[in-house]
C-alpha cells in the first residue's frame, strides 16, 4: 500500500486527496488528511463569506472525499514551527508528503501608519467574523462611522459588503455569535473601496459587484469622473487597435456605469453608503490620538504603458477602521525550501526542489505551489499534476520507509490527533449552540470550545 499525507484540508487539499483516489495506476493508496486545525476545508470554512452560501455548500463535494474509507481526516496537528512535526520527521511516517498550505500571509501596504491601531488585514476581519480560532476576540473598530477597505478584488467587496450588510441579514448565516453583536452595534455608514488603478483592472467579479447593488438599506456611489479616467471605460469596446476587452471588464463597466448615473442618495434616505472610488493610491494612514483617523491618498492617472503614475495631487478621506486586501503571500514552512520573491516552494510539476533536484517523496500543490492566483476550482488542475507526477514516481517511493500506524506515532510524539469523529461531534455542537440561539449552526470561535466539543463524543 502506498501511504501519503496531504497537508492541509482546503480545497487544494483535499482535491489532492480526490486525485489520488480517482488514479489508476496506484490503486492500493491510503491517504491522510492533516490539519494544524481541528477543522476541515480550510478557507471554505474561514475564508468564503457566511452569506455566499452556495459557495460555501462546496463542503459537501470536500466532505465526501474525507468521508471516503482510504481517506483519514488528522486534525490539531500542525507541521513546522516550533509545536509542528518538522517535515524530516514527518517524511519517516509516510512514503509522500504533499504540501497543501496555501498563502496565509497579506500583503502590507508599507506605508506610514499602518500599524496604528484601527487598522487591519482584510483576512483577520474575514478570519474574526467566521470564528477562526485564531483569532478570538479582535477589538474592531465598529463604532467606526467611515470604513476604506483598500483593494478592488472580491475579498475588498466581501468585507465591505458585510460591514454594509445589516446585521438581521445575518443572522440566519454561522457569524459566531460576539461577531454578530458587533455587527448589529455598529455605527458604520460610509464605506469607501479604493483602488490605485481603474474599473477595467479592478479584480472582482460582477457577481460580487452586483451583490452591493442588491443590498437592503445601502446605495452605492461611484464618481464618474474617475470612471472616465479609465481609457476602456470612455471606449468600453476597446482602443483602437487594442485587444477586445475580456467580458467581465466589460460587465463590470456597465454596472458601474449605471451606478454613477444615479448621483448622490439624499441626507435624508442615505442609510449606508459604499463608495467605489478608482485611481488613488494610498501613502499615508493619518493619526488622531493615537489611533487611525483617515487616509492621504496620491491621485494616480492612467500612462503609456498599462500602468498608472501619480499626478502630484493628494485627496485625504477620514476612516475610523481601514482594512487592507491588497493580496496574499505564501509563508516559509520551516523544514521546506522557499523562494522569498516568489512566495512559494520551488517544484517542477509538483516535485519539490531541493538545491535544484527532486527531493524524494516530497510535494506541493495549491497556492504555496504556484502563488495565489485562480479560484476555488483552479486548484484541480493544480492536484493533479502533482499526483502525476507522484504516481509517476510510485515505484520509488514504495521502497522508502513508512510506519504502519502513522497516528499511533504521532501520539507517541505528544500530538492529540482531531479524528473525523471529533469534527463531526464539533458539528453537532455547533448546532446545539446554533439550536439555543434560535438560529441554524453557529460556528464555535475558539481553540478551547473546538477542542473540547471533539473530545465529547457522546453528545
């Protein structure tokens, strides 16, 4: 039998999983699942919106290859770090290893005054209000009147959506139960959604962009003299000469078009607001004492070259909470190869490089193997090419050594395994808690109430 570990339990993961079993050419393989949290799927559970809730139905498809009998889901086990199995040793209890951790840094501004309190990464507010455990109680700044969430891709919609969003609407979502409080007590009504660039280069889908549109009690307003900035906005079917632009620019252009058309909501009817603004480029988070107060934004212009250049002049917008979602970078796994500039482990189709060579039984998928690019569904692909490559060197690995009850070992090593029976007693719980609350099942936020809701089997 051939025993392989996928670390990680996200779609690239688990699609991993999937790919192993669906091959042919090795059909006595066992796989195990591993996840530093004792949860599974990953930014499915922590990352997709609570109400994107078709998006987040894709648990179902993840749940039914961890459910598969060669598939065993180790949760609360965690690799690299200084309370992780190093990869070496990892390595002595599986003939493969494949890598599935994903980007789980953000991308800093670097800017002056970003660390100012007030201030965050767009994924620890995602990660706060979808219960990670990791991120407990965070002190975000509700009371806020004017939110900036800084970026145009559809992580900057999702969160400027939620803080939009009344908190009723949620109510029938998972929204751990402190995050919903929150949430109903706020006193935000503008959010501003800056890019450096124009509508044709934002990154977001018109489904997500349509979404703010659809909201109850918020109006969204666009400036449209920074749309007519954009050369593909003021010739929607292209520049002479130009390539056709690709239909979601094309989309999007519309929508907003329609939206800007409309001008200012009243005073009187204005409820929440959510400004998307287009071509500033943020320099500078202001302080007023001691925490963050607004934003100094460059004005920027469309040049010569697809790009944008800063015009001299400068615009200053006040927010109480500014959130970053400028993009995700891969973090070294202690124990791995890692290219700093890339933000990935060096491989060649899926095999990971040591100095330049194939180090045996070793793999990566997902986005510490090409960079966070793609969707959800991109990562297919991405698995099977490594499990490819790793079917292709099957005969190899069979020789290597590999313990026969790898949990068995991992308890010798101190490590309290989170089976697929302890995930499915945190369900239960989950909708105990959801059950007393009068709504569907909550999300339990913390290390402790998951670890012990695992442990309690006989609920």
């Amino acid at each position: 039998m051939l025993s392989v570990a996928v670390v990680g339990s996200g779609p690239s993961g688990v699609y991993t999983a999937q790919a192993l079993l669906q091959q042919s050419l090795v059909p006595d393989v066992r796989v195990h699942v591993l996840d530093r949290l004792p949860t599974p799927y990953g930014l499915v559970r922590y990352g997709v919106a609570p109400d994107h809730e078709k998006i987040k139905s894709l648990q179902n498809s993840l749940r039914a290859v961890l459910e598969d009998d060669r598939v065993t889901f180790v949760g609360n086990v965690g690799v690299g770090g200084a309370e992780g199995v190093a990869p070496a040793r990892l390595a002595e209890l599986y003939h493969a290893v494949v890598y599935c951790v994903g980007a789980s840094a953000d991308r800093a501004l670097a800017v002056p005054g970003e660390s100012l309190p007030g201030s965050y990464s767009a994924t620890r507010f995602v990660s706060w209000y979808s219960a990670h455990p990791d991120v407990g109680g965070d002190p975000f700044v509700l009371d806020a009147r004017t939110a900036v969430v800084i970026g145009v891709g559809n992580v900057a919609v999702d969160v400027a959506r939620i803080l939009a969003r009344g908190a009723d609407e949620l109510r029938a979502t998972d929204v751990p139960r402190a995050a919903l409080s929150a949430l109903e007590e706020s006193r935000v009504r503008d959010v501003h959604i800056v890019g450096r660039r124009g509508p044709s280069q934002a990154r977001f889908t018109t489904k997500e962009l349509r979404e703010l549109g659809a909201l109850p009690g918020a109006r969204v307003v666009v400036d449209p003299a920074e749309l007519a900035l954009d050369p593909a906005y003021a010739a929607p079917d292209g520049l002479p000469g130009a390539l056709p632009l690709p239909a979601v620019v094309r989309r999007n252009l519309e929508v907003l078009r329609g939206w800007s058309a409309e001008g200012e909501p009243a005073a009187a009817d204005a409820g929440r607001r959510i400004r998307l603004r287009f071509f500033l480029r943020p320099v500078e988070l202001l302080e007023r004492d001691g925490r963050v107060a607004g934003v100094r934004f460059a004005r920027t212009a469309p040049d010569s070259g697809g790009g944008v250049r800063d015009t001299g002049a400068y615009e200053d917008v006040e927010a109480q909470l500014v959130l970053r979602a400028v993009g995700y970078r891969g973090v070294e796994l202690p124990g791995l190869p890692f290219d700093p500039v890339r933000g990935t482990v060096p491989h060649t189709a899926g095999r990971v490089l040591r100095d330049g060579a194939a180090a045996p039984g070793e793999y990566v998928a997902g986005w510490i193997k090409r960079g966070p690019t793609g969707v959800i569904g991109s990562n297919r692909s991405c698995a099977k090419e490594t499990v490819a490559s790793l079917v292709e060197d099957a005969a190899v690995l069979r020789l290597r050594p590999a313990a026969d009850d790898p949990l068995a070992v991992l308890r010798e090593w101190g490590l309290r395994p989170v089976e697929w029976s302890g995930w499915l007693s945190i369900e239960r719980a989950e909708a105990e808690l959801g059950r007393s609350l009068g709504r569907g099942p909550v999300k339990i936020p913390d290390w402790p109430g998951l670890l012990a809701a695992a442990r309690d089997r006989d609920r």
